[in-house]
C-alpha cells in the first residue's frame, strides 16, 4: 500500500470515528462529585410485586432439559421432531448423528451403539407404548448391539440415577442390559440388567450407581440400552433421572427460582398459540411426544397444568397461564381454568393471547378481529374467574397506537391489564458503521427511553371513557438481545440479557418500572430459564448477571418510591439502537430510591451507564436518621461481555460489603463504570 493510501486511509477512519462519537453527545457533563439527594418523607406510589414476575415457555433447555431433570433427550424414539436449523445445531455439536441416521434410521439423537454390529434395528410406527413409534432392536451372537446417547451427568451433585423403559419381548434371550460408559474407552461405568420377559408393553426400572471418581464434571459420557445374543426386542420411551430430583424437576433449578423470589410465574409465549392444555395432563407415560413448532424442537407435554402448579408452589410463585386464543377457542379456555380450579384456589393470573398482532402466531387475529374475539373471551372468562387478574394482548411500546386503540373499543372491565413485550435486540443500530461503545451506550439508552413511551400509552388508554384510572399495562415479556443471522443465532458483541452489560440494561429498566408504578402493575422477565434467568448447560445449572440483578431489586417489593434528584452528567443518543434511536438527556447517574416503613429501611439502587469512569457518589437522606453499617451490592466487571457459563459459574456475581452510616449525614460511595449498586439503610 502507498504512503498515500495509507493517509486517505486513515483520514478515513478518522472521518468514520468523528460520525460515530458525534452520534454520543454529552449535553451536561459529569460533576466532579455526583450529588444523590433523597426526600425520606415523600412518596411517588409503590413498587408492585407482580413487577418481579418471570416467564416459562418449552423454547431451547428452558423446560426440557431445563427445569425438568430428564437427562435423556427424544426418550419415546420418534421422529421429526426438530426443524431444519435446528438439526443443523444439532448435527454441527454431533456429526456423528448424520451417519447415524442415513444408515439405520434411529431417530436422533440416539445412534448405533456397536457400529460393528451393523443395522439391527427396525422402527414400528402406531405400535408404541407412548406416541407413534418404537425401536425394534435385533440382536446377534457376534457383536454387542443397542442404541446410546451421549449425555452428561449432574455431578458432583449426585451419582445415583434411576432409569425407567417401556419393552416388548419379541424373540431369544431377554435380558436388557442399561448402562453408563466412557466415551474415551468404552469402558462400563456403571450397569444393570433386567429380564424383560413380557410380550406386551411393560415398564421395567433400574438404578445406576457410579463412584464419586468415575465421572468429572462436565465429562461427556454415554447412556446405552443393549440385548443379550440374538435376542430381538422392542424398545420405547427411556427415561434417565438423577436420583435427587424433586419429583421430576431439577433440584438445583429449584433453589435458584425460589431464591430469585419472584411474585408470579407466567407460562406462555409463542408455543400458547397452538397449545391445547389436554395434552398436558394424565399420566406422565401416556402424554404424546410431538414437534414444538414454534422453536422447532421436541414437546414431550411433562410440564402440563399440574406441574405448572407444582413448581409454582416450590418456588412460592403465583401462577399466570396464557391461553390459547390462536387456534383455541373460548370454551376451551373456560374449560382449562375449570380443571386449574379443581386442584388450586390461590390467586391466578389469566392472559388472553400472545403476541396476536404477529403473523408469526398460529391463528393470529387480524385487527379487526381482535377486539371482538377479546371480548368473546373474556366474557366467557368472566364467571369462572372473578377473583383473578384478566389480561388482552396488547402491542409493543414502539408500535401501540393502532392495535392498542382496537383493544379499547372494548367495553371498559373486558381486561384490568393490557399487556405489551419490551425485547430489544442491542446489536442492531441505526448508525453504520458504529462502534462497540456506541452500540453499548446506545443500548444503556434504550430503558431510559421506554418512560416517555409508557406516557404515551397510558395517555391514549386515559383519553378512552370508562378506562382512566380502570386499566393500566402489564409488561409479559422483556428481554436485551444481541442476534445474528438466524432465529437462534446468538450472539454477545453488545449487551443482552446474557452478560454483564445486560445486567446494567435490566436494572435501568427496573428503575425505570419503579418510576411509572401508576401504569405499570405486571412485568414478567424473560425468563426464569435461559436469557436473563437461570441456565443449564451439560447439566450444570448456573445464573445470568441479571439474575443477581433481579434478585436485588425484589427486595423492593411493597416498599414506596421516594422522590430523587441527582447532578448526574447526561448523554444524548442518535441513530442508536433501532426502536429507541433516539434518546435525549440520558443520565449517566441513574438513581431511584425505595422505603419500607414495616423494616425502616432505604434503599437506593444505582446505575452508573459511564463507559469508562468510576463515580464518586455523595447521597443525602434528609432527615432519615441511619444508624449502623449500609448493606451494599455491587454488580460490575471488568467487561461489559462476561458472562457466567457451566465452566465459571460466578465470573460475574455481586460483591456485597458494608459502609459505615452516620446518622443524618451524607453517604459517600464510588459506583465503577457500568455497574449496578445497591445500598440499603436502616434507621436508627
């Protein structure tokens, strides 16, 4: 390259770096010292506890192999259960599977055990002890013949596993053998066999008990199902639990989502379109493996109605169900809430559809039709459940005004919410080309610049007759991600509900709820599995920066908001994040304030949005008389993409320390840059 082309080069980059910063403009810049100033006695209304909601649906290891403590994947042996990219995913982390299945048609994930013994299997379809399908594995006196699947274990939490399997004696010897084996030699870890002697359908049980040394955490290993000689037998809906689960749930899923201590627990999304809540209930053995075509993998029905209610009821969570109003109809709704009431009669939390104004929904409604079919809903809804919280669908802050004003020409009393979903993807800006702390400080924006939306919103509802002061919103869904191409692509090249800048996004938006408290009433966050919650990966359970996040605001709950000003420096943002491109006058310091008069207690949460300084904070409580050391937590990391993963569980976790509380006086602090701070007070 020339000397000259080497300048034009960079005059050019540094034309393209002048675009990107000007699209950041400091319009007050950062005092020296920011000024936190706290009014004790006043009171801006309450923080709701259904604001510390969050939310189920069967989308990636949420439910399957997620809350529920199965190991094994496609247990029932049937087929077509994943969609074309989602295969892809799956032949990519298992190449071996693509032979497998061109050369046997075993369905996948399972393969061959003994590739020696060549293909000895045989699938029956409509004869199956549950679904449509089983296995017919034929074995020979010369090779060792079964099926396996790579799995991994939850240890060192337990070595013990029960598995379970439904077989047909056909012909021969009828010994089953299930086993545990190393990937690396293929030796046996751990086995049991059992005569399967019945010629029809029977469920035979094992245990499987490996030695504390045998298996390390995160070691792949198989799980196989293997004959005796030449014995020949059908196989069908195999089972493999850790012995310490909580019925069928994950234990350690369990303690997590209790601890999270959320309000309500909303199960929905897009797979309620088309759910029919029949299919979930019975017996665990006879509910019907079928495709979720909504994320395109595997529904396997195991977190029906009843264990819905039985996690809620571990996790001390009210139960919200999102009805079918895709391709159900009315009475199967009033039908389901009937048989929800059979068994449970604690508060309940009912919203008619999901995301209906997207033709990616099954059934969707056009908008002329939804009002009416709202109304039809609700009015059959109505006397089967008058003590619960009715909700309609409505649109996303961004694009309200006309599906929003469709719900409202409903009679006022139709729905005490209407609901919106806030989700965000932070990597895609309006401003090319950008740069990474563009994106960021766009994306640290986006919550500030949901305030002024839920105005609007509120005022259109207020301006309809029989509605102001009657309804209000309710927020099902919100979430920060950062995709590529591809409807699960995703990426970590800004921050998302996934990393340590997202905790930063999810605590600005918490502060932002606890500011609208008069029209927010409802947030559930996505979600209490994957995203901003709990995640489960090679069976290891861990947690999201924003589940700490989360965490530490819950203990806001009831608590009233308390007026706040700061001299915090503030930013303006153009051509930011697509949605929310434009913010103006975002502050730096973000800072709200909450009092418990039960525990006499403040506490402030900030958020310090700077992408490089580290703020001294001087907060005056007025006449609020501390006493004692301030508890505090802090969420910060070294950088705004770390993560937490199976292999560093806690590589971003709150630091939690004291400082000392004089009574009356100011309280000095530095907050680091993009960072979440907690500070709680009590009185003296």
């Amino acid at each position: 390259m020339s000397a000259f082309s080497s300048i034009c080069r960079a005059l050019m980059v540094v034309q393209f770096s002048a675009v990107a910063l000007a699209q950041v403009m400091q319009v007050k810049p950062m005092p020296q010292t920011v000024k936190v100033e706290v009014n004790p006695s006043g009171n801006l209304g309450v923080v709701s506890p259904h604001i510390f909601g969050s939310f189920l649906e069967p989308i990636d290891n949420s439910i399957n192999n997620g809350v529920i403590a199965e190991i094994l994947v496609n247990g029932s042996l049937e087929s077509g259960l994943w969609n074309h990219a989602m295969l892809e995913q799956l032949f990519r982390d298992q190449p071996e599977l693509i032979d497998s299945k061109n050369s046997t048609g075993i369905p996948i994930p399972w393969q061959p055990l003994n590739r020696a013994a060549g293909n000895r299997y045989e699938l029956h379809v409509r004869d199956a002890a549950n679904s449509w399908q089983s296995l017919e594995i034929m074995g020979t006196p010369d090779e060792l013949t079964g099926i396996k699947q790579r799995v991994y274990l939850p240890v060192p939490r337990t070595y013990g596993y029960n598995v379970s399997f439904y077989a047909k004696h056909v012909s021969g010897p009828a010994k089953v053998t299930v086993s545990l084996r190393s990937r690396d030699s293929e030796k046996v870890l751990a086995s049991a066999s059992i005569e399967a002697t019945a010629g029809e359908w029977a469920k035979y049980t094992a245990k499987l008990e490996l030695n504390r040394d045998q298996v390390r955490r995160l070691e792949p290993v198989d799980f196989a199902v293997s004959v005796e000689g030449d014995e020949r037998v059908d196989v069908d809906l195999i089972s493999l639990m850790p012995d310490d689960a909580v019925g069928t749930f994950d234990p350690d899923v369990v303690r997590l989502a209790d601890e999270m201590h959320m309000t309500e627990l909303r199960l929905g999304g897009n797979f309620s379109s088309y759910y029919h809540w029949r299919d979930g209930i019975g017996p665990l053995d006879k509910r019907v493996t079928m495709e979720n075509i909504a994320w395109g993998i595997p529904e396997y029905n195991n977190f029906g109605t009843d264990e819905f209610l039985s996690f809620c009821k571990l996790v001390h969570a009210e139960p919200q169900f999102n009805l079918n109003m895709g391709s159900g109809t009315p009475q199967e709704a009033v039908d389901w809430v009937r048989y929800i009431r059979n068994g449970y009669q604690g508060p309940m939390i009912l919203e008619m559809g999901n995301e209906l104004y997207g033709k990616w929904q099954v059934g969707y409604p056009t908008i002329r039709e939804i009002a009416p079919r709202t109304l039809a809903f609700s009015q059959a809804l109505k006397p089967m459940s008058k003590d619960a919280l009715l909700m309609a669908t409505g649109e996303t802050p961004n694009d309200f005004e006309r599906w929003n004003a469709a719900q409202l020409s409903n009679p006022p009393g139709t729905f005490d919410l209407l609901t919106m979903h806030f989700i965000t993807g932070t990597n895609h800006v309006r401003l090319q080309p950008y740069t990474p702390d563009f994106m960021a400080a766009a994306a640290y924006a986006v919550p500030y610049g949901l305030g002024p939306e839920l105005d609007r919103m509120q005022a259109q509802m207020d301006a309809v007759p029989g509605y102001k002061g009657k309804a209000h919103f309710a927020v099902t869904e919100w979430l920060f991600n950062s995709k590529g191409q591809g409807e699960r692509n995703f990426t970590n090249e800004s921050p998302s509900s996934r990393n340590e800048g997202g905790a930063v996004m999810i605590a600005s938006t918490f502060n932002t709820y606890f500011r609208h408290n008069s029209q927010v009433k409802l947030v559930d966050m996505t979600g209490l599995m994957e995203f901003a919650g709990i995640w489960k990966r090679r069976e290891q359970v861990f947690v999201s920066p924003s589940y700490y996040v989360f965490q530490m605001y819950s203990a806001a709950k009831g608590d009233t908001v308390l007026p706040v000003t700061t001299d915090s420096g503030t930013y303006s943002v153009k051509n930011g994040t697509l949605g929310y491109a434009d913010v103006a006058d975002v502050p730096y310091i973000d800072a709200v304030a909450t009092r418990n008069e039960k525990n006499r207690t403040i506490t402030l949460f900030i958020v310090n949005r700077s992408l490089t300084n580290d703020v001294p904070i001087e907060i005056n409580l007025g006449g609020f008389a501390a006493g004692g050391a301030a508890k505090v937590e802090q969420i910060s990391a070294v950088s705004r993409y770390m993560i937490n993963d199976e292999v560093e569980p806690k590589r971003v976790a709150p630091q939690v320390f004291s400082l000392k509380a004089a009574s009356k006086k100011p309280l000095s602090i530095t907050v680091p840059h993009e960072s979440v701070t907690s500070i709680q007070l009590q009185e003296r």
